[in-house]
C-alpha cells in the first residue's frame, strides 16, 4: 500500500527532514504527486535581474554584505535594465524579479517607482513584477505598488528569533523583518518569504518550525535553498561546522518536498543556490516541488558582481544560453514551461477568497 504522510506537528516534520534513502525518495514521490495535483506541470519563468549590489545592511552569511569591503559596488543603468525587461518580455517570460541589496533613501525609491513604470510602459503592462529589495517602509511600499510591483520576495532568512540574531548584527531586528511581511500583506501584495537551509547552529526543530511559520502566516510564495559558505564573510568562520554537500542537499529536498505537501497551492521556486549546490538540484527541485524558476537576466557585466555565496552559477552564461538550458532543465524535470503567463500564487486568490 503507498505511504501517506501526516505532517502536523514539529515531530512528525523533524521525521520526515531526517528521512534518507528509500525513505526520503518516497517522500519526494509523495510531494510531486500533490505537486502535480494541485499546481499541476506548468513551470513559470521570472526573469532574475540582480538590479543593484549596494547595501546598508550587513548580513553574517551574505558575500555583498555592507561590510565587505572587497565587493565592487555597481547599480545597473536604467537603460540596461530595460533592456534586460524588454528580453524577458520578447522571449515570453511572463514576469521579472528585480533584487538587490537594501537602500532605503529617497533617491532610490524614487528611482525604483521610475523604473516600473517605464517596464509597465515597454510591456505594455503585461509583464509580472516582483520586487526583493529588502525591507521597507509603509509609504515606500505602497508608491511601489501603485507604479505597479504586484509581489514582493522578503525572505524571514530564519523563523527562529534566536537563530535570526546570531546570523545577523545587533542592529538588524527580527521583529522589523516580521513587521515587513504583515506589511506587504497589508498593501496586498503576493507575499514570499524563505530561509536558508543547513546553516551554522540551525537544528532540525528550526526547520519544521520555518515550515510551519510559512503555513501559519499563510504565504503565497516560497524561496529557499541552501546555505553555501562565502569566504569573504563572517559566518565563514564555522564553515567546518556545516553538513556535507550532499547532506545540505538531500535536507533541502526534504524541505522542499514537506512544503509542497504541507501547502498545495503556493508558488515554490526552485532556487540558484540549489543548482549550485548540486548540478542537477534546480532540476529536482522542479521535479518534486517547485513550480516558477528564476532565469538569470541580469547584464553581464555585473554578474560576478552579485556574489552572495561560492560557487554560484549563471555567471557566465548568456540570456539566450539561459533560456535553452532552462528550457532542457525543466522538460528532464518531467515539466513544462508556461510561456507568456503571469504564474500568479493560487495561494494568494483562494486566501483572498477566505
Ligand atoms: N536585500 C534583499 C535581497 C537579498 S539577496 C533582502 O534582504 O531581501 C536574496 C537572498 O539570498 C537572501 O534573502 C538570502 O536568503 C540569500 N543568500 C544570501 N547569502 C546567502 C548564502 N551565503 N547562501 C545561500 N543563500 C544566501
């Protein structure tokens, strides 16, 4: 008889994360089947552009913290950014993430509204925007929602407060982080958050509670992936302290897979930092759980610029090289890209609905 899986409490998440071998592979089956149930084989494209490296924050885990002084800084031009929203919106992706490291002077707010605006302009109003531009104020969220952002990607990075704070200076407040998503909520805003899996002093239990964090503040989008060390920064310093590549790699698949199961209807990504953990992980992502993949867009001159961890990949690649291997990614994953669609969460209508 096939396994069911009854993921309520902490413990029963802790099991299922620590399950290996057969175990873990019918676990996996298990989530693309409510995957495939439930969102069905349709992958969506968000075209990645890594708008900006500057930041005044200054992450322990992050390689373009503020207070690493070997970053070469850059921002990119609007025109290029254009550009690269125009390529998006030519070759079908249905939407963009525009990232970068946190500012939050009057400048750059303005210079955000401006810039969605124009891309609202160049595709006619038919592209998505998603914006992760770290935390912000009420007003500042609000201009960006009316010149047209409709999501917003602001990852808790660790559910836990106390995790939280050893990942992050004095100076940086979980509960602001936490303000910020019931924020974005507020305006209406399709609202993902994630964390990172498998970093220094994070124990099975912060795990299950990351998962049931997203449940219960009823998110509609998910990005997370591996922690991967960055030499250039402070939590460098346990790197001997971290699981194995593979043990980082089959934890996150149990994470990805428990989420699916344990929230049907979100958008799940499957991230970079899971291919580049692990040469086929991006795939496997897409083939148990994750439904929307971030093909990277952003100029390349800047690419190696935006260094948050090691071994990143994507650095070299061309757009059009970038659009054939996701394309050959996603059909090995057994799926489907849905060309010229937004790919909106159904988490956020039916709570909508609620
Ligand atoms: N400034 C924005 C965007 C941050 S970069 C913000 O604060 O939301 C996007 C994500 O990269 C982060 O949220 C973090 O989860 C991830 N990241 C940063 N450093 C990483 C590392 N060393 N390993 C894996 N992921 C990392």
């Amino acid at each position: 008889m096939k396994e069911t899986f009854n993921l309520q409490t902490s413990e029963q998440i802790v099991a299922a994360l620590q399950r290996r071998g057969p175990q873990a592979k019918a676990l996996q089956e298990y989530a693309r089947e409510i995957k495939l149930q439930s969102v069905g084989n349709q992958v969506y494209l968000r075209g990645l552009i890594e708008y900006s490296n500057c930041c005044s924050k200054s992450c322990y885990y992050c390689g373009i913290r503020g207070g690493n002084p070997q970053v070469h800084r850059y921002t990119v031009s609007t025109e290029e950014t254009l550009e690269a929203a125009r390529f998006a919106y030519e070759n079908g992706f249905g939407s963009i993430v525009l990232q970068a490291g946190e500012r939050n002077d009057k400048a750059y707010t303005q210079q955000i509204e401006k810039l969605l605006l124009d891309i609202d302009k160049i595709s006619k109003g038919e592209l998505g925007i998603t914006l992760s531009l770290g935390e912000q104020n009420r007003s500042t969220l609000l201009r960006w929602k009316q010149a047209g952002a409709k999501r917003y990607l602001l990852r808790i990075e660790a559910s836990d407060p106390t995790l939280y704070a050893k990942l992050h200076p004095a100076d940086h407040s979980y509960q602001k982080r936490l303000e910020c998503i019931d924020l974005l909520k507020d305006l209406n805003y399709q609202v993902g958050t994630g964390v990172m899996i498998g970093l220094p002093f994070q124990t099975y239990e912060n795990l299950a509670q990351d998962l049931l964090f997203f449940q219960k503040r009823d998110i509609d989008m998910i990005g997370m992936g591996p922690y991967i060390e960055h030499a250039q920064t402070p939590l460098y310093a346990y790197k001997d302290q971290l699981l194995s590549i593979e043990e980082r790699y089959i934890l996150s698949l149990n994470m990805l897979a428990v989420l699916r199961i344990l929230m049907p209807d979100i958008n799940i990504a499957s991230t970079t930092a899971m291919g580049s953990l692990k040469k086929e992980g991006r795939e496997e992502a897409i083939r148990i759980a994750a439904n929307v993949i971030m093909p990277n867009l952003t100029p390349f001159s800047y690419r190696e610029d935006y260094f948050l961890y090691q071994d990143k990949i994507c650095i070299n690649e061309s757009n059009a090289d970038s659009k054939i291997n996701i394309e050959a990614l996603v059909q090995r994953a057994g799926c489907k890209i849905a060309y010229h669609a937004h790919g909106d969460s159904h988490h956020f209508f039916n709570r909508q609905k609620r």
